[in-house]
C-alpha cells in the first residue's frame, strides 16, 4: 500500500492498493474536560475517486465534555440559519431551540428539507430495532434557564433570538440520555439511519394565563449522531467522518 501522507492541518488521505482508489478520512476532537484529543480514522473505495473534493467540512460537535471521551454520543450540532430560533440555558448550558410544530416529539428521526423543515422519519423510542434491543433510553428532564443563569419566580423564562427576545411560561423540557444503553443503539442503527437528524431536546410550554388565547408552544433542538454522519460528497463509498 502506498500512503500519501499530507500536510499538516489536512484531513484527507490518498492510498492506493491493486491500482484501486481508496481514501482515508481524519476527523480530530477535543474534550473539554481534559483537553486531550481523539483521532478517528475511516478508510473506504470510492469508485468516483476522480470527483472526491479535497476539502473537507469542519463541524461543532456537543458531547466533547463527556469524561469518558466516548465518539458514540457526540452529536453534530444543527445551527439552522431561520430568525425564528432562540438560545436557552440547559442545564447551565447554551442551547439552540426551533420553534416546532405539536407532532415533533423527542427522539423522532428523519431528514431536513432545503427549507430546513425537518420530517420526521420515525421514532426512537418506536422503533422496532430500539424495541428488540430493550434499550433503557428514557428521557432525562432538564432544567430550563435564560441567559445568565436566571431563573424567574414568575415560571417565566426569557427566550433570545436575533434582534429580541420572547418569555416562556413554565418551560418543560426533555431529552434523550446518555447512557451506554443509547450511544450502543446509535452504533446499532448507524448504518440504516445515515445522516439523518435527531430531535434530541424538547420544550413544551403551556398556555400564558396572561396572555388570553394563547397555544401551547413546542420548541426542539435538532443534531446529526456523529456516528450517522458519512461524508456525502464521496461518492459511493460513504466514508465517515
């Protein structure tokens, strides 16, 4: 096998064996928590090696504060680029909320549009694999506050968006674990679930008695598993990143 070994800062790599293109992949991440890295190396044929960009995408990825370093549970962080989205505080954390329709519900999977809209494929927490499997993922509730840590007495939180901000009466919000039970399931389906989305939080708010008329309102957080990602632009291959 002759290796093309590239310089440093790139994530791509060249081999060739039997006179057959192949290519090799890198993706780096570093922990938060100890701020070691961990290198993750994929090598797959890709028939259409000729049309293969030399560039590769980089990604924000959350889990990288997991003290395990385990590369099953990062998620690819979704930044949708809607005015629509708001940032909360989870659990101490800044997180990006959708404004969601009432049928979304955590755990659903699917593709996005070019619109962004997501649509939903089917359910974790449905589906026949995760059932076979007796998978313990049940949902964690989280603790809901605006930015800077705030939390009102009032069972209001403050929502900011691009240019304002809205309040949220008596968020409630959910996710999906983090358990060994579900970064397993992840890997399980990896392959029939390919860059597909993942609602993986989800906010319901009741109706605001001081506000008459009011809706419930549902708001989500949508992420790619970033053992479901594979480099789309590589042809039949599909190597992950």
């Amino acid at each position: 096998m002759d290796l093309l070994w590239p310089n440093a800062g790139q994530s791509a790599r060249a081999c060739t064996v039997h006179e057959e293109a192949w290519i090799m992949q890198t993706s780096c991440v570093m922990w938060k928590s100890s701020r070691m890295y961990g290198v993750k190396l994929e090598v797959f044929r890709d028939l259409g090696f000729g049309n293969v960009s030399s560039q590769w995408t980089g990604f924000d990825v959350d889990g990288t504060d997991d003290p395990n370093r385990d590369w099953r549970g990062l998620m690819m962080r979704h930044c949708p680029s809607m005015q629509g989205d708001c940032e909360l505080l989870v659990d101490g954390v800044s997180v990006k909320f959708s404004c969601a329709p009432n049928y979304i519900k955590l755990g659903d999977y699917g593709h996005l549009t070019d619109s962004e809209d997501f649509c939903c494929e089917g359910n974790l927490f449905t589906d026949p694999e995760s059932l076979s499997l007796k998978a313990n993922i049940t949902p964690r509730q989280l603790k809901i506050s605006e930015r800077g840590g705030r939390q009102r007495e009032s069972d209001v939180v403050k929502a900011y968006f691009r240019g304002g901000s809205t309040e949220l009466y008596k968020p409630l919000g959910l996710s999906l674990p983090s358990n060994d039970y579900f970064k397993s399931l992840l890997v399980s389906i990896s392959t029939r679930l390919t860059n597909r989305y993942l609602i993986t939080m989800v906010i319901q708010c009741p109706p605001d008695p001081r506000r008459p008329g009011s809706d419930t309102t549902h708001w989500c957080n949508i992420a790619k598993p970033f053992v479901w990602h594979r480099n789309e632009d590589a042809g039949s291959g599909g190597g992950a990143v």
